[in-house]
C-alpha cells in the first residue's frame, strides 16, 4: 500500500467516524417535561397550533383557540398566574427522561417557533410558550424544578383546574 492510499483511506475512516459521532449528537440534554402552558399575553383571542416532539417524534399536537388577556378577570396579574382562561395546560405524554422539543405558531402562520432545552441543567422541567398578539409566538420559557416531587407536586396542583384544557392528540 502506497503512502497516498494509506492517507486517503486514513482520512475517509475519520470523516466517516466523525460524521457517525455528530449524528449521535452526545451533548444533548434529556429532560423530564411535566407540562406546557400555552399563555396569551396580548388583548383578544389567538389561536395557536402547538407540537411536543420527544426524542424527534410527535407526542402532541393540536390546536387551540386561547381568549385574550381581556377576558380574564386578573388582567395585567395574569401572566403571573397559572389558571385562568387566557391559558391553557397541555400534559399526557411520556415524561421519562428524553430530549424534548416544543414547536408553537400562530394557526394563521407558517412559521413554527422551535425550543429544545439543552441548555436546561435541572431533569425535572415545565414550559411556557408566550403569544404577543399579531406578533404571534414570541419564544418559549423553560422552568426548573429543584426535584422530582416538587415537578409532580405542582402538576398535581395545576392539572384539576385545567383538565378539561388538554385534550391535544397525545400518542403515548
């Protein structure tokens, strides 16, 4: 074998390693995600197609007609508050340890707002996606709890008071 061989065949053994490494993509954190809360901060109803994807695979999505802040009676209070009738909880999936990826937009929109939550440290999280009137979906807030009981203690706290509220295609 030629030294020219040796090398080309040296570095194709690399390109192909480092290829399979980079699909593996190790770095990525796996999380425990208890909820998603869906909140209109604007005055006036949005509605709002949502996505919970884990592991890359859909394990909710439906969409949802939100009222305005206007029709809450906590006005300016309730982006501060969990239950109320500008909001709305979706839970149901698997919550076992998995990348986790949510996908929002408005229904009228193409573009979907995507957060996945490697840069989380905590295991045990909920989110919150922020709807902006005609701006659409401004972004969405990840929340650490300290441990797995407080994660299940507020979803315990917050579910009856939205139970009617989740009732996405949850396929697990």
């Amino acid at each position: 074998m030629n030294r020219r061989t040796f090398l080309a065949t040296l570095g194709g053994t690399a390109a192909i390693g480092g290829a399979g490494y980079i699909a593996l993509d190790p770095f990525r954190r796996e999380h425990r995600l208890w909820c998603v809360r869906l909140n209109n901060t604007w005055f006036g109803e949005a509605e709002v197609d949502a996505r919970v994807k884990r592991n890359g695979t859909v394990v909710h999505e439906d969409s949802y007609e939100i009222p305005g802040m206007d029709a809450s009676p906590r006005g300016d209070e309730e982006p501060l508050y969990w239950v109320d009738v500008n909001s709305r909880l979706l839970y149901g999936w698997n919550t076992d340890p998995a990348v986790f990826t949510v996908e929002s937009r408005r229904s009228d929109r193409d573009k979907w707002v995507s957060q996945s939550f490697d840069h989380v440290e905590a295991t045990n999280i909920h989110a919150t996606v922020d709807i902006y009137g005609d701006s659409g979906v401004a972004g969405t807030r990840a929340h650490e709890f300290g441990s797995l009981a407080q994660a299940k203690g507020f979803v315990e706290e917050v579910k009856p008071a939205n139970r009617d509220q989740s009732t996405g295609a949850t396929t697990e």
